[in-house]
C-alpha cells in the first residue's frame, strides 16, 4: 500500500504527468459518488437517519424541470405543451415522461463533491458552485426539450440518443467545468 501512495505522490509532482493524476482523480470522485447515489437511492430508498429528504426535493426539481421544458418549447419553439402528471404532452401521439432520473439532482450532487473535494479557494467555489449547477440545469433543459422535439420528429433515435448522447453530455459538461476551474483556480492554490 505504502508503494501505490509513493507512485501516486510521485504523479502528482511530475510536470509531465500532473495532468493525468488530476484527470483520474476527477473520474475517481465522479465514480465514487455515482455509486454512493446508487446505493443511497436502491438500497436505502434515500432515508438518511430514517428522513428521507430527497424524494421531495426531487420531485420539486423535477416540477421545475417539467414547467421550464413545457414552456420554452410551447412559447419559444411553438409546440403547445401541457404537462400531465410525468408526461409533457404535445397532442395525443406525442407524449414523453420527464421522470426521477431526469431532475439533474444526481449530476448536482456530483458537482457540489467535485468543488468541495477539488483545490482552490473557497471564496471562489461557492460563486463557480452556483455557476456550474446553473449551467447543468442550462444543460438539462437542453436535453429535455431536444428529446422531446426528436421524440415528435426522429422517435427511433430517441433511445439510442437518449442514453449514448444526452445522459454523456452531463458529464463532459461537468469536465468542461471542472478543466475550467482546475486551470484557473486550484492550480494557484497549490
């Protein structure tokens, strides 16, 4: 053990392979708290000390989500929307949920350990924090609306890009962020 913590203190101070222990570390964080979110959410149905917070504040977000979604793409894009329960509806052969998985909670939650785990400076984090959540809501709605408006126009692609583009695309954005904050911020801080 002592041997695996002398080559990863050796990466971390090698010029030429500081880039990939930071880069694993990122993947390592983002991993560990994907499967903490699984367990937490399967195996303990979100109880923490027996309250469970979560499924309310999932559904909240989920209601926003769902509004936010049914409006840009009735006013903005000019599909007449109505939001029934988990469903948006666009008319009677056009129809997609907008289920738990789709609140973005996961990825926030992913993110909030990413900046508190990461370097830097504290009074940054909590300005790039609200930022970065914004933007993935930003990035959530994106998804939301575009697999709605390939479910009308393309339903066979909606799988595929359902779960090999959209759900991919949380991550390289919460990347993107992180690059961002890594070469602005906790490189000065080391």
């Amino acid at each position: 053990m002592k041997v695996i913590f002398s080559k990863l203190k050796d990466l971390k101070k090698n010029p030429k392979t500081k880039n990939y222990y930071d880069v694993g570390l990122f993947f390592i964080i983002i991993l560990f708290f994907h499967f903490l979110w699984r367990l937490w959410e399967h195996k303990l149905n979100f109880n923490f000390f027996g309250v469970d917070f979560m499924t309310p504040t999932i559904h909240h977000l989920l209601n926003i989500v769902r509004f936010q979604s049914s409006w840009f793409i009735t006013h903005v894009i000019g599909f007449e929307t109505v939001i029934r329960g988990e469903i948006l509806i666009y008319d009677e052969y056009y129809r997609m949920g907008v289920t738990l998985g789709c609140s973005g909670l996961k990825q926030f939650y992913q993110f909030t350990a990413i900046i508190l785990l990461y370097y830097g400076p504290w009074r940054h984090k909590v300005w790039f924090w609200i930022m970065g959540i914004t933007i993935l809501h930003l990035t959530n709605l994106f998804r939301i609306i575009s697999l709605f408006i390939i479910s009308i126009y393309k339903l066979a692609w909606f799988d595929t890009l359902h779960d090999w583009f959209f759900r991919p695309l949380f991550y390289v954005v919460m990347f993107l962020l992180w690059v961002w904050w890594n070469e602005k911020f906790a490189s000065k801080t080391r």
